[in-house]
C-alpha cells in the first residue's frame, strides 16, 4: 500500500513541475535520512561490513538506483497507473532467472500464480489502447520493463547473500548507494531541474521521502530476502493494482471493467502464490 501511492503523487509531483530525476533523488536522500534516523535514535546505525555489500550494493545499485532513474523519467510519458504496471512485473524475468541461475525449484501452484498475475497484468496494461506509434511511449514503456529487470536482478542477487546486518540496517546505506547513482544522472540530463515550487510537488516528496519510501523498501527487502522469488514477485503484482485504484481516485484516470478483471488476476495468483504447500518428510 505504501509504494502503490507513490505513483500517483509522483505523476502529481512531476505535473507541478518536479522534474522526474530531480524528484528520484530527492526521494532517496529523504528515505535515507529517515531510516539513519530511526537506527540512530535507536543505537542500531552501524557501518556495513564486507559481507554486507553484496545485498547492498544489488539494493541499492540495481532496486533503488536503477529502478528510481528508469521509472521515474518514464513516468513523465506513461500515465501513473500503467507505470506502477509496468515498473513492478518482475515476475516476467524472476521466473526465468530464478530458473537459470538459482535453479530455485518452482512448484505447479506458483506457476499458475505467475501465469495468474501477468495475465492480469496483461489486461491491465490494455495494449490496444496504446498508441505504440509515439516514440516518447516506445521509450517510456521500454524504461519501465528495464526498471522491473534492474528490480528482478536484485531479488535473484539478495536471495544468494547473505549479509550480518538486518535488511533494516541496511536500508540507509542503501539509498546513499542509490543517491550516488543518480547524482551524476541529475548532473548530466537535468542539471537545470528542481522539484518546483507548488505545494503539492513538495507536499508528495515529503510523504514519499519520509514515510513511504523508507517503511515500503524496508518491506520489500525483507520479503525478497525470505521469501522464494516467485513468491515475492507475484506479491508485488498488489503494487499496480491499488496504484490503478488510487490512479483513478486521484488523478481520475480512468476505472473500466479491464481494472476490476486485472486486479481480480492478480490477487487469485497472489493467493496461489502464498498457499502453503504440502508437508516435506
């Protein structure tokens, strides 16, 4: 729920003037600054050792820096629905990584959970209603199935490592990495931007910054980290379906009947994905 709003009030923040990239690392460094905080106050901020930095570096690198640069400059282009779609289907490329390099065993029901949840993708994105002869909809759409590729590395990568400090110690150094990454990206494409001055640009940052970003990665890290990778890729599916719902609230994007069938997909398969299996001798 927390990262389905995000969407929403970042097509509201960038239409007030934000400019995408400038809006990304403005939401990472907030985030950041907020989970130091929270470990600080708690006497839990550590530095990260050398067995930490493989799930840091894939975290922070590829789910936070990567994604945020890629979707957020797509989101300009693609309405804020069809992103949140688009930028969570690491289902698409989990299963065949999970596959090829973690030779993760995948069991009948969670094929038909993954089966289930990008068939409600499918209707969602509604690719009849695109029109595919716009460049700026060709890049924007190819941005979006990167930022889900970036994502799915990450999950594959976190899955294997095994780092000493918790998922939430972490968490700041973390988003540091990805504020790193997309510095010299606002230097270079934006070097003139800002994230405006109409109240609802920054009124969005902040709850994005200090309270969705830092809270919703936190979750999303802990179940890529303990749950099988098609599990918590389908999961994430629930992503674009409460991100169309609050889409149509906010911004009145439109609310169709293709809404109803793919959020319904998308819940059967996430349902399938999360039964318990049979018991192991």
């Amino acid at each position: 729920m927390l990262l389905s709003s995000a969407w929403p009030l970042t097509k509201i923040a960038i239409g007030a003037g934000a400019t995408p990239i400038w809006f990304a690392e403005g939401r990472a460094v907030l985030s950041g600054l907020v989970a130091a905080a929270i470990l600080a106050a708690r006497g839990r901020l550590r530095l990260p050792q050398r067995a930490d930095l493989l799930a840091l570096f894939a975290v922070g690198a590829l789910q936070l820096g990567g994604y945020f640069a890629l979707a957020h400059e797509a989101v300009a282009w693609v309405p804020a629905g069809r992103t949140a779609i688009l930028a969570n289907t690491t289902t698409i490329w989990v299963v065949p990584l999970s596959l090829i390099f973690l030779r993760e065993a995948i069991p009948l029901r969670r094929w038909i959970a993954a089966g289930l949840g990008l068939a409600g993708v499918a209707v969602l994105i509604n690719p009849w209603a695109i029109d595919w002869r716009v460049s700026n909809v060709l890049i924007g759409h190819a941005f979006l199935l990167g930022a889900a590729l970036s994502w799915s590395i990450a999950i594959l990568v976190t899955r294997v490592a095994r780092p000493q400090l918790s998922m939430f110690e972490l968490l700041p150094w973390c988003f540091l990495v990805a504020s790193v990454i997309l510095a010299p990206v606002v230097a270079f494409h934006a070097p003139h931007g800002t994230i405006g001055t109409a109240h609802s640009a920054w009124l969005a940052l902040a709850y994005i910054g200090l309270i969705a970003g830092p809270l919703g990665t936190w979750c999303v890290m802990e179940a890529t980290a303990k749950l099988p990778t098609v599990v918590s890729s389908v999961g994430f599916l629930t992503t674009p379906a409460v991100s169309l719902i609050l889409a149509n609230l906010v911004l009145g994007e439109a609310f169709t009947p293709d809404l109803l069938l793919g959020a319904a997909l998308i819940m059967v398969g996430v349902g399938f994905a999360a039964w318990p299996g049979g018991k192991r001798r």
